[in-house]
C-alpha cells in the first residue's frame, strides 16, 4: 500500500543487543490497538520495522494479519510478544509459545519477554532459553523487572535477557534502573515513553523550550530525549496521523543539560502503570483467565 520507497528498506536506527542481533530502535506499540491492522500497515509502510505485541493485548491475531498482508520482507521486521505470568511454569509456556507463534503467522519470533516477575519465572525463562537455542526465538527479554529480580534471574540463567522493557518518561525517568541495564548490556526499552502526552512533560519549560529550538513537536522531543539516554522506545497509537510524527526523531540531537533538565521533570509520584510491589496486581496477573 502506498509509497514502495520503504518497502523493504532495512533498518538504519537500531542497537545491537548483546545476541548480536539488531532491534530497531523505535517500535509500534500495539497496546489496545484493536481493529489496527490498516493502521499497522501503514506504520510499515512509512518505515517501522518493530511491532510490539503480547498475549494479554488479545490482538495477537491481528499483528499477525498485518504480517501476513505487508510487502516488507519477514527478516526485515523485528516481532516481538510476551508471555503473561498465568502461562508460567514449563508447559503452560510451551503452550503460549506456539500459540504465540501461530496467530503472528511466523515460524520465528525476534523477541519474547517475559510480561512480569511471577511465580514460576525462573523455570520458564529456561523453556524460553530451550526456545532459544533450537532457533526459534532470537532474543530472549524481560519485562517490568527491577534489579533483584533482574539478579536472581542472571544467577540461574545460560542465556542472558537482551532487553528490559519498563516504563520509562520524563515523569518516571528511572535513572538507576538505565544505569544498571547499561552497565549489565541488557538494553533498556521504554513503554509509556511520552507519559501519556501528560501535561506536565508536553507543556513543561524545558520540553517547550527544546521543540522551539528543534522545530519539533514536544512529543519528539521527548522520544528524542529517551534516545539520547540509551533507550529504545515503543510508543503507541492508534491514531494513523501521529506514525510519522514518532518516526521522525532522528535529525536532531538535545544536549546534556537539555537531557538533564527533561530528567528533572521525575518525581516520586509519577509512575503510571501498576508497581512491581503491588501484590493485589501481581494476584490479578496471575488469576486471568487463560
């Protein structure tokens, strides 16, 4: 569909995980993107090459559809999902593995996570190494782990995890955490990378400041902000109009006191999706019907 001058072009903005594989390093978050699949292919169609799914935003199917109906070349695109925590334990995972496999209609995946830290983790971030080693997953990741989780699973793992997806923005920068995953080679990969187009970031001196500056919108400004410290990022929308506007963060580059003064922004209370420590959504996770 559209222009072909994206088609098949490979990827120009990526990292080298410590598997030695490229990921891009800005993909399309397909959380509640439902009924998406137009939208999906335009994203590919103007150059995204990542689409970041997973079985608890039920679209699996549809990520797969848009894979299935895309010019773009199958080892150009880099597909990632998750195993939720209710699939942990040996062949409960083998299980979402497959599944996983079948409706993304590929026979490889670039990426799984493991969504949470929960019951049974260890024993299947192994099944996700056996997957690994056969092939069949090229990169192996955890999601929303902090640095005890993070260590207990490097003490009994073979393989180690390529990247930590967290939540990370201006309102929650995580500076710790990024330092720790830098200093381990695990690449740090952020959801909610814009804070939900807050206020409080979009509409700050310093964000309003650096987009006059660049002639970017604050928006870009944040993605660029996030680039700039290292980190990949995965915004999502569901709105075809903002594609190319999150795309197109790579001419421009803030400075250190411009990163500094964005980081600034962070505050205690500012995480927006559920804490690691809440034991009540951790229970929940655990509990959804499979």
């Amino acid at each position: 569909m559209g222009d072909n001058t994206n088609k098949n072009k490979r990827i120009e903005h990526s990292t080298t995980l410590n598997s030695g594989h490229a990921m891009p390093l800005i993909g399309l978050g397909t959380y509640k993107a439902h009924n998406a699949i137009d939208l999906m292919l335009k994203a590919l169609d103007l150059g995204y090459r990542a689409l970041d799914t997973a079985w608890m935003y039920q679209n699996e199917a549809e990520v797969g559809q848009a894979i299935a109906h895309t010019d773009v070349k199958r080892g150009d695109l880099f597909v990632a999902t998750k195993i939720w925590p209710n699939y942990y334990g040996e062949e409960l995972a083998k299980r979402s593995i497959d599944r996983s496999l079948k409706d993304l209609r590929v026979d490889y995946l670039d990426m799984m996570y493991l969504h949470w830290w929960g019951k049974n983790a260890l024993e299947t971030w192994h099944v996700l190494e056996d997957y690994h080693d056969q092939g069949i997953i090229k990169n192996i990741s955890v999601s929303n782990f902090n640095e005890v989780m993070l260590n207990d699973l490097m003490q009994h793992a073979h393989v180690m995890p390529s990247c930590d997806q967290i939540e990370i923005h201006p309102l929650w920068p995580e500076e710790a955490l990024v330092r720790y995953l830098h200093k381990h080679n695990i690449q740090p990969v952020a959801y909610c990378p814009i804070a939900r187009a807050n206020p409080q970031v979009m509409q700050s001196d310093i964000v309003q400041s650096c987009a006059q500056k660049y002639h970017k919108t604050p928006v870009q400004v944040v993605l660029r902000w996030q680039l700039d410290r290292g980190i990949a990022v995965i915004p999502k929308t569901v709105h075809e109009a903002r594609l190319p506007e999150n795309l197109n963060v790579f001419d421009f580059k803030l400075t250190e006191d411009e990163i500094k003064g964005i980081t600034s922004l962070g505050r205690a209370d500012g995480k927006i999706s559920h804490p690691m420590n809440d034991e009540v959504w951790l229970k929940e996770c655990m509990n959804t019907p499979l």
